[in-house]
C-alpha cells in the first residue's frame, strides 16, 4: 500500500553508477508539494541525471545501476509496477533545447491529450488556452494557433514548451535550464510563469544560474560532484550557508 505523504517526492539515499563512475553518491531529500526547489551546482554536479531519475528517463540509458528509493507519492518509482509512461504523464519535463514538433502550434499542445488515451479532454480548446495563459503565451499566439510551431522565436517555443507539458495536468514539473538560451524577457517570462504553477504543482528547476535559483525558488539544493552538499530554504543557502563549498558557489568564488 502506498504510504500517505505531504511530500510528493520522497528520495533515499539515491546512487546512480555508470560502470566504476558515481554519479550521485547517496542523495536523500523531499519535494513538497507547491513548492519551486531549485538544484544548483558545477557542471557535471549530477543535476540532469537527477532530474531524469524523477521520471525514470534514465530508463533509456544504457547501463546505469541505480541504488535507492524515490517515491512518488509514497510509491516506490522503481517498483516492477510502476508505469513509466504513466509517471512522466503526472512528472512532466522541459528541457534546455525547445523541441516543439514539426506541426502547427496546436497540433503540439494536442499531442499530450492525443497520446492519452484513456481520457479525451472535453474542451480542449478551453485546455490550450489555459496552459498558454499560464505559460505566458497566450496573447502572442492566440490569432495563429494553425501555423507552425518552428516559426515562433526561440523564447516562444520554450514557453509552448512548457504549455504541451502543463496540458495533461503534472504534478511535478522538471525543468533542466530551461532559460539557458534565452534573452532576459522570455527568461522573465518563464520564471513568472513557474510563480503561477507553484499554486498548483511542484516544479525542480535545475539551472547554472544562480541568481535565477535565488529570485526564484523556495528551497535550494547545492550538489557537487553527484553530493548534495547542502539543502535549504534559498534564503539560507544564499545568506547563511552551512558548508563553506556552498558559500563559495553562490558567491562565485568556486574553482
Ligand atoms: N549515461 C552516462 N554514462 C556515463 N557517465 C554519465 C552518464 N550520464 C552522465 N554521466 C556523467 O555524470 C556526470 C554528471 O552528469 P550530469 O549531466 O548529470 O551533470 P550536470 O550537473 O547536469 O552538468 P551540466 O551543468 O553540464 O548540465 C558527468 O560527469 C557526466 O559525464
Ligand atoms: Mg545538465
């Protein structure tokens, strides 16, 4: 029986090797839930490949040995009956690239609800313009739903983006630098948006800028190679950091 929880995630002593490599070294920390936590740290810290452990991409890659436990909802992900496909539906992803397919800008939010199957979203049109709103991009696209998709900017692809993820109603967003090639507006414009999802699900916002993780999340989570170094509200992290790697991190004063 699933145990009940308040945290929507609840990750165990998390190891993840590819062959001798260590690539998280025992990582143990909660997601709460209406809450941005945020994951910092150098490159090669181990941040995307703990992020695609949330939703078990990491499925897809040949040999890792994965050690631990990462509940979602109380419920082992790695249990032999856990759906993957049903746990990416309720653990969406965004990644740093915007991958909006080759159709029209709508073909690309239907797709989510076309794959599926099980409930067909009686008022989809009602469901676009939600998660364009709450993507922040509802007002730039509303007249031209029917072109396509690759001929928004860039800092709008990533916003429809985000929109497909949020049309079949996540419970977590995972989003691995999703501004790391966007100007300063469209980067606004995404952190704004994730101030709105919080209300209704939790987010993981992996990114290499600081400032973004300090002006944006609830708690912080600094990891070093595949450690977490240290967790905490992000004012603490910030201000009054306990390890002294993370002290230097923030402040730019690492390597
Ligand atoms: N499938 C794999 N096999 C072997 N090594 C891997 C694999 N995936 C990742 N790694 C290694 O694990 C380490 C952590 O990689 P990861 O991509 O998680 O880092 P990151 O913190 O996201 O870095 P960046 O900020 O550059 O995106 C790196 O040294 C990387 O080369
Ligand atoms: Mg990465």
């Amino acid at each position: 029986m699933p145990v009940p929880t308040e945290d929507v995630f609840r990750i165990e002593d998390l190891r993840i090797r590819a062959g001798k490599k260590e690539l998280l070294k025992g990582i143990s920390l909660s997601l709460r839930r209406n809450e941005i936590l945020s994951a910092i740290g150098p490159s090669g810290s181990g941040k995307t490949t703990f992020l695609r452990c949330l939703n078990r991409l990491t499925d897809l890659e040949e040999g890792l040995t994965i050690e631990g436990r990462v509940l979602f909802k109380g419920k082992n992900i790695f249990d032999p009956e856990t759906d993957a496909i049903e746990l990416r539906r309720k653990v969406g992803m965004v990644f740093a690239v915007p991958m909006p397919l080759p159709m029209s800008i709508r073909d690309n939010l239907m797709l989510p609800l076309r794959l599926q199957s099980n409930s067909l979203e009686e008022d989809a049109d009602g469901r676009i313009e939600t998660c364009l709103r709450a993507a922040f991009l509802w007002d730039e696209v509303k007249d031209r739903l029917s072109l396509a998709a690759t001929s928004l900017s860039g800092g709008q692809q990533q916003r429809l983006c985000l929109a497909r993820s949020l049309m079949v109603r996540p419970d977590v967003l995972l989003l691995d630098e999703p501004c790391s090639g966007l100007d300063p507006i469209s980067t606004a414009k995404i952190e704004e948006a994730l101030q709105g999802l919080k209300k209704v699900m939790s987010v993981v916002l992996v990114t290499n800028n600081v400032k973004q993780a300090s002006r944006t999340s609830d708690r912080t989570a600094f990891l070093l190679m595949g450690e977490l170094v240290e967790l905490g509200e992000t004012g603490q992290i910030f201000t009054n950091p306990r390890d002294s790697r993370t002290g230097d991190y923030v402040s730019g004063r690492f390597g």
